[in-house]
C-alpha cells in the first residue's frame, strides 16, 4: 500500500478527523444533515437535527461555510428566515443543486495533504466528527 492510501485509510480514526491547521471550506447539505430531511414539507417547517447548530457554529471563524440545497427557489426565503431565527451560521447558501452526488475535485498539496474530504452521514442525524487540526 503506498503513502496516500495509508493517508486517505488513517484520516478517520475514532470519529476524530486529523486536519491540517489551514483556514477550511466546509460545505454541508441542508436536507437530512443539518435539519430533518424533508421537514419543511412534511412537517410544514424545518427541524434542527440534534447537535448541528453547535457544531455548525462552533466552526473557527476563519473557516468558510457553504450550504447546499435541493430546495427550489419557491422555499428560498423560508429556508433563509429559519437558518436566520435560529443563529446558524453560514457564509454562503446555494438553492436548486441537483439531488445527486455531491464530488469534490481537488488537489494534493506537495506536503501530502489531501485539500478535500468527504463524509457520508447516516440522513436525519448529525455526524459530529472531532476535528484535531494538527497536520
């Protein structure tokens, strides 16, 4: 096995992921990562999902927040007034991404550091991964 699968294999160890101390981009889903999937149509409104306003703010300042979202335009200002009235923090929103895959394209610094990372969460609940910024 060489260096960077030995990398890529050990990056997750104990729900703790091992980062480099550079100013990060984290772009999360809105639907069945951050609130219920769904909610806002089954339910009528959106819910938090348990632990995600804290993580989500809790994020050094530095760091860049994008959130995307299937959701139409039709649900723009609702989705806004709610991650508003519930302080979740975020730099950028976009609306009408497709509801396939996510793929994130990017480079290996000549250091070995891998500039993306990808988690697939279980929907509907919050992945609270510890992230130890050391590399």
């Amino acid at each position: 096995m060489g260096n960077a699968e030995k990398e890529d294999e050990n990056m997750i160890q104990d729900n703790t992921l091992v980062l480099s101390t550079l100013p990060k981009t984290w772009i999360f889903d809105l639907d069945g990562t951050l609130v219920k999937h769904n909610g806002y149509k089954i339910d009528g409104h959106d819910t938090l999902l348990d632990g995600a306003k804290e993580y989500v703010n809790a994020l050094p300042t530095d760091d860049f927040v994008l959130i995307l979202t299937s959701r139409t335009n039709e649900f723009r200002d609702i989705t806004i007034s709610f991650l508003k009235d519930n302080n979740i923090r975020y730099d950028e929103i976009m609306f009408n991404i497709p509801m396939g895959e996510r793929i994130v394209v990017n480079d290996r610094k000549p250091s070995g550091i891998n500039m993306a990372v990808a988690l697939n969460c279980k929907r509907d609940v919050f992945n609270k991964v510890i992230i130890e910024r050391c590399l």
